[in-house]
C-alpha cells in the first residue's frame, strides 16, 4: 500500500512530531517507509522520521507491507495530513 500525504500546519507542535509518527507506526506489524526529500527512512523509528526534516506543505510517501498495511498507512496519514471537513487526509497510488 502507498500514499502521498502533504504535512500540514500542525507539524511541530505537540502530538505532531516525529517521534509521533513513529509511536504510532510501531503499533502495527506491518513494514512502514516514509519517503520524503530523497529519503527513505523506516517509520518506526523517530530519528529516522526527524532525518526526512519534513515541514508543513512537504510531501511525504508512505510505504506499508504487511497484514495490517490499509490501517498502517491511514494512522500515519492522520498525523501528518490534514484534519479539514472535506480535505482528502492522503491520496492513493495504487
């Protein structure tokens, strides 16, 4: 499963961080790679996640394989994108 998700105005406040990401991604058994900036870096780990050096209207790509890979990608989806009525959180490529 992949999707693009554009980092909202959140990003760098407290529950938008890093190693949010990462906490929330740890919880599924599924592999998760996030792309962004011509890097590749896992998603379970936050100093990787901090490496991609994301800022708001950065877009990131999210990689999952696994059994639970659909709800993987939504949950990180939901704390990078945005969380507007009617905003799409994050666009499917495949």
């Amino acid at each position: 499963m992949e999707r693009w998700v554009e980092v909202d105005r959140r990003w760098g406040r407290p529950g938008y961080e890093p190693t949010t990401v990462a906490c929330i991604a740890s919880g599924f058994v599924s592999e998760i790679v996030c792309f962004a900036n011509g890097r590749f870096v896992n998603g379970k780990d936050a100093m990787s996640v901090m490496s991609l050096r994301v800022k708001p209207g950065t877009e990131v790509r999210i990689l999952a394989t696994g059994p639970d890979e659909a709800a993987a990608v939504q949950a990180v989806c939901e704390v990078l994108g945005p969380q507007q009525a009617g905003a799409g959180v994050c666009r499917q490529t495949c």
